[in-house]
C-alpha cells in the first residue's frame, strides 16, 4: 500500500503543481511507513519522474503539514513515526555514497517520536531530549568535582548529584535552544541541522524564546538549592552560554569556547560541596575538562566541515584540517595531565590513577581510529565519549573512598 502511495504521488509530482494537498497526504504517510532503503529504491525505480531531490527540495513543507492541526488524523498517525525522518534519507546515489566511503542516512526513531504527544516533540527536540550525549558531557565534570570534594572515605553527596545532573539537563537544553534562535538561518543550509524545529519552522522563533524562559525559570529554582558563593558563581556561566554560539562567526575557536562553557561545573560543583574554591585542585580540573571538549566536539564538527565552509562559518575542524589527529593527540595529552595534576592534589587514592590509565586508552582509540571523512563515524567516537567521563567519575569515586 506504501509502495502504490509514493508512486502515485511520484506521477502527481511529475505532472507539476506539486499534486495539491491529497497529493502530501499520500506522499507524507507513504513515507511515513517506509524506511530510508526502502524509499530510495522506490524513488529510483519512479525516474524520471521523481527523485530524493524533488522530495526534499519540498520536503519542509511536507513536515509542516503532517504537523498541522489540519492533517487528518488517519493521516498523521499521533502514536506513529515522526514524518520529519524523511529528511534523513540520503541525496545521493549509492554509488556516490559507496564512493565517499558513508552509508546512506537511515531513519532514526527515538523515544520523543514514539512516547511524546505530537504536540510536545518540537520542544523536546528544540531541548536536544532525544540525544541525551550532550548532558552526559555537560553532567560528567560536576560529577568528577562533587565526587573530588567528598570527605575522605565517604561517598559524594547525592541530593548535590541529583540536582547538578537536572541542571545539566535544562541548561544544556537550554544552550540548545539559544543556539537554534541565533542559527535559524545557518540551521536551514547545514544538511546535519536543516530539520531542527526552528529551522524546519515546525516551531516559531517566539515559541523558542518563550520555551527558553521556561527552561531558565526552572534552572533558576534549582541554582537557588546552592549557597551564596556557588549562586553568584553559576549566574555568572549564562553570559557564557549565550554567547557561544555566536563565536563561529568570528573565530575558529568556538570549540575552545564551548569549552570554558560545557566545563564551569567543574568549579560549581566544588564550591556547592565546600562553599569556595581550592585553585590548586578545581583549576587542573577545570583545564582538564576545556581540552577534553577541544578533542571530542573537533571530531564532531569534522560532521560539518563541507556545510560550514559553504555557510561560512569557523570550526577548529577548518581551522586544523588534515593536521587535527595532531593536534587533538595534544590536546588529549593535556586533558590526562591536567587529571592526573588535580587529583594528585587532592590526594586521591590509587583507583583514581588505574581508571586514568583506562580513560587515557579510551581517549586513545578515539583519535587513533576516527575516520574524520565519515559522518557516522565521528558521531560513534563523539557519542563515546560519555563513557570517558564514566570511567573518570569511577576512579574520582573510588579514589576518594579508599583514601
């Protein structure tokens, strides 16, 4: 049925007019049932009346529509797959693709399209909710800084863990959402971004914004759970996140950036145990965390570098090009040195050096195999690194208990 739908709405797109609204219906929910492998094969099988190209050349108007109010029900299918996934099938050949060493892009379905109201799937995308590495990356050094201030022998405080780790939540949705406002224009020429909420227009900007003081009210009622001390200081981290994502328009350096960003927890976190800060140990921690972001989001941004230079936008993946493997081994060296700096200063116990060694092999393997010309893959090792952060958090733990 699927199939006889998207040949039909092939034909009707070759007779030109687009085929009307029947015509998105049918394309829309054929698409909706068919996988990306699936689709490609149908639209080649469909020349010279139609390709992946027409499609997604149209194809922000199709999600619009099978997110409208106005989208019969039998049509939308709420408790179904999000017909935004279409977007992800690839533009090219298989050929083209084999020769670019990439697999075709393949739908993706996450927990927000198959649980989430349809109402609620912008915002929670908007908030990143479907792509949980960002708050583990965000999460791991307030985690490392609450273990370190533990007393010795004792176990971090988990009421101060549980509340970071829903800080970290909201506020790295909330960097998100600032970051889709003030990029709505370069989101829609970038091929990983183009069907973000705001850039697809499934969301106004205004709904943006007031999703974003929503978020802020609520990061602010548990920034008021802290002393006087880590109040001013964790106040001090918005100028920070909302100026990042202006910085690739004026450096090649908004990794180092998000750095200073991504990482402030590992000072907040210290300060909310102890009431200030000790330099010696939540300084080497804090460096420790800024060249672990240069490593990990350099690989990330090789995903976009053929996108931000048509854009014109800075990455230190442009800025580094074929050197970057050098250049992130130094920055990886950096990041275990600073480790090993600060925990030797705050007397950890012996775990903490033994998972050094495992998260510097990790770090390792990540910059040894990554194939920076694969999308996929400088996901796979981007996405991994939340395990480096694990395995850290481990031997702080540990080191901090044994002492």
């Amino acid at each position: 049925m699927s199939s006889f739908l998207f040949r039909y709405a092939a034909r009707k797109s070759a007779g030109g007019g687009g085929g009307g609204p029947n015509f998105r219906q049918a394309l829309c929910y054929s698409l909706s049932l068919l996988d990306g492998s699936t689709v490609g094969a149908l639209s080649a099988s469909a020349k010279p009346e139609f390709s992946n190209n027409q499609l997604l050349r149209h194809f922000s108007r199709f999600s619009r529509l099978a997110s409208s109010s106005d989208f019969p029900r039998e049509i939308a299918r709420p408790s179904g797959l999000n017909l935004r996934f279409v977007g992800r099938i690839s533009t090219l050949s298989n050929k083209e693709n084999r020769g670019q060493g990439e697999e075709p892009l393949k739908a993706e379905v996450s927990w927000v399209d198959l649980y989430l109201p349809r109402y609620v799937r912008p915002y929670a995308k908007l908030a990143r909710l479907d792509k949980p590495i960002g708050t583990w990356l965000l999460a791991w050094p307030c985690m490392w800084s609450i273990s370190m201030a533990a007393q010795p022998g004792h176990l971090p405080d988990i009421k101060m863990m549980t509340l970071f780790g829903c800080g970290a939540l909201l506020l790295r949705g909330a960097g998100c959402t600032v970051n889709d406002l003030l990029d709505r224009d370069i989101d829609t020429k970038v091929e990983r971004t183009r069907l973000r909420p705001i850039a697809s227009g499934l969301l106004t900007p205004f709904q943006g914004l007031c999703f974003l003081g929503s978020q802020l009210l609520l990061g602010l009622g548990i920034l008021l759970q802290l002393n006087d001390y880590s109040k001013i200081l964790g106040a001090s981290s918005l100028l920070l996140v909302f100026s990042y994502p202006l910085m690739k328009r004026f450096t090649f350096w908004p990794q180092a950036y998000l750095g200073l960003t991504f990482n402030w927890g590992a000072l907040l976190g210290w300060s909310a145990i102890r009431g200030s800060l000790d330099p010696a140990i939540v300084l080497p921690l804090y460096a420790s965390g800024v060249f672990w972001t240069l490593v990990y989001d350099t690989i990330y941004a090789h995903q976009d570098k053929e996108d931000d230079l048509k854009v014109g936008v800075k990455s230190t993946a442009l800025r580094f090009g074929d050197s970057t493997k050098l250049w992130i081994t130094g920055f990886g060296i950096a990041c275990v040195s600073s480790l090993a700096v600060s925990g030797f200063n705050a007397d950890l116990g012996w775990p903490y050096y033994v998972s050094l060694a495992a998260a510097s092999g990790q770090l390792a393997w990540q910059i040894q195999t990554v194939d920076l010309s694969s999308r996929a893959d400088c996901n796979r090792k981007f996405v991994s690194n939340k395990w480096f952060g694990a395995i850290i958090f481990s031997g702080v733990l540990f080191g901090r208990l044994l002492q």
